[in-house]
C-alpha cells in the first residue's frame, strides 16, 4: 500500500502459485510419478509403515505421515533405497543447529554485505528471524562464491536445499541455498535402520508395527544461547519432554 503497487490489491499466495488449483503432492505425482518405499524409526529401525516416494517428503514435515502413536517427523531420507527415517525426538535440545553454508547466492546489490553492521537470516516461512554472521568465501568445487552463516541461536530444521533469506533490517538484500550445516552432519539413525532400508525385498519385513502414543508434559522458557536470543517472534519456544 506504501508504494501503491500495481498488485496490492492481490491476495497473498499460500501455495506455488503457478501450478493453479492442484495440490503440491498431486503435481509431483503427475511430473514425477509414485513409487512404494518403507518408513522406519530412524532411532530403531522399526518398519512403520509405507509411502509413494520419498520426493514427496522434506526434512521436519510432520503432516502426511498417517503413523500412530505420534507426532512424527522426517528426519533423513535414503535417496537411492527410496527410504524415509522418521522420529519422535525431532525437536530435543541435541538436534539444533546454527552453523551452515550457502550457495547460489543472489544479492540484490550485486555485491555481498560488507563485514560491519548486523544482519539477520529467515530459514523458512513465518514472522521470525534469527541475528546471524555472514562470511564469504569461494567454494573449493566451483568458481561461485559461498557464505558461511552463523545463526544467534539453534535453529531445529536447518536442511540442504531450503532457502536462506538476508535482511539488513526490513530490507531484504540476497538469498542463496543451503548447501550443508555443520554443527550435525544429519539426524542419527541406527545402524539396524541402514541395514533394513538396503533390504532388496521389503515384504521380508512383515507388517509395520503400532507405536503408542507416548505422554508429554510441555513448558514454556526462554530459548537462550550464549547470550544470543532468536530475533522478533521467535524467542519463547514451547519445549515438550516425553516421559
């Protein structure tokens, strides 16, 4: 409204707006096609149930899974056995991370930030940013430049592919993609799940197991590392122990 664009008057898109009125999975589903794979508990290899590829799953989706006893999260994939590993225990303390590297960088000054003044990093959709470092360096494996983000406090689903986004207050200045965190090279999954996702025939597996639904007790408190907070919206964090 501020600057009477000619689209102010548009309703905001919720989805890819380009594919019209088709859901996300059903476009994959028509480019890509489906193909059956397993689901296991990335912590014990438990056979949970099934799915038509893992394209149609991103790291830290919950909905889609249909497993009960929940909620769970995708937490790794196994590209070349068209396995998903999923967990209970996606949002513990042991999984954050806050250092990572981007590439495909894009400024829209058509130069980096320089080195002094504050920057701030959005990871993924919603209102809130974290203060973050940006250092540029040129990549060993090709002749583009990449960054090397440190983030003021963890963040719970860094993952290879998404998108960072780099504001100088409101002001967005560049984006790039995320290449690999380094404070935690992937979710750990057991080696009795590796070993069952290699697993030629998966009928060998039986029937997927029943989990139940563990109780939970939640508390609100202040996400606070090293005296570094989450910037706007995002600094009390809800923290759920399983018992």
């Amino acid at each position: 409204m501020k600057f009477d664009l000619p689209n102010k008057d548009r309703k905001d898109s919720q989805g890819i707006c380009f594919l019209g009125k088709i859901k996300f999975s059903e476009f994959v589903a028509r480019q890509i096609g489906e193909m059956e794979g397993i689901i296991l508990e990335a912590e014990t290899g438990d056979f949970l149930g099934t799915h038509q590829g893992f394209w149609f799953y991103t790291i830290g989706q919950r909905q889609g899974l249909r497993l009960s006893g929940g909620p769970w999260y995708v937490v790794e994939k196994d590209v070349k056995y068209n396995v998903v590993f999923v967990s209970r225990n996606y949002f513990s303390f042991d999984k954050r991370r806050r250092l990572f590297r981007v590439g495909s960088l894009r400024w829209l000054s058509g130069l980096p930030p320089g080195e002094s003044g504050q920057l701030q990093c959005k990871v993924r959709h919603g209102p809130g940013f974290y203060n973050c470092s940006v250092a540029i360096e040129p990549d060993q494996d090709s002749s583009e430049d990449v960054a090397i983000v440190h983030l003021s406090a963890d963040d719970q689903g860094l993952a290879a592919g998404q998108f960072a986004a780099f504001y100088q207050g409101k002001t967005c200045i560049g984006s790039g993609v995320i290449l690999e965190s380094w404070d935690d090279q992937g979710f750990p999954v057991c080696e009795r799940a590796l070993e069952l996702a290699r697993i030629e025939d998966k009928s060998k597996l039986g029937k997927p197991v029943k989990i139940e639904v563990k109780p939970e007790t939640c508390t609100t408190e202040m996400v606070q590392n090293d005296g570094a907070e989450l910037h706007e919206g995002l600094i009390n964090s809800q923290v759920c122990v399983k018992s």
